[in-house]
C-alpha cells in the first residue's frame, strides 16, 4: 500500500478547514468593514466611534492574517 492512499481523509480534511479560513477570514473583514461604517456591533451600540473604529480595524487585520494563513498554507 503505498503513502497516498493510506491517508486519503488527511487531504479532504486539509481541503475543508482551508475552505472554512477562507471563509472566516472574508467574514471577519466583512464585519471589520461593517464597524468602520456603523457603531453597531450585533444588537449592542458601542458608546463612541473611535471604540467602533478601533474594533474594526483589529477584526479586518485578524480577517487579513486568516486570509493570509490559509493561501500560505502548503499542505494541500
């Protein structure tokens, strides 16, 4: 039996979670960009823009290095 089929669900496995950081990575941008605009987070209103400003920007870095994680990543 050779190395590549004794380990076929390894590549599906590391196919998903590349897909679900990819994902998350453009939802978190999307909300980073959403605070930017609004200071509404969900259903709560942040008590000032720059807490709104702040939160947004540190939620689209983090969607950034996800994004940045996932097409760096060489297992597949």
């Amino acid at each position: 039996m050779s190395a590549q089929n004794s380990k076929p669900t390894s590549n599906n496995y590391a196919s998903i979670k590349k897909y679900i950081s990819i994902a998350m990575g453009a939802f978190y941008i999307f909300i980073g960009a959403m605070l930017l605009i609004t200071k509404h987070f969900g259903a709560f209103e942040l008590p000032n823009k720059a807490l709104s400003i702040g939160l947004g920007c540190l939620m689209a870095i983090y969607g950034g290095f996800r994004l940045y994680r996932a097409f760096a990543n060489k297992e597949v």
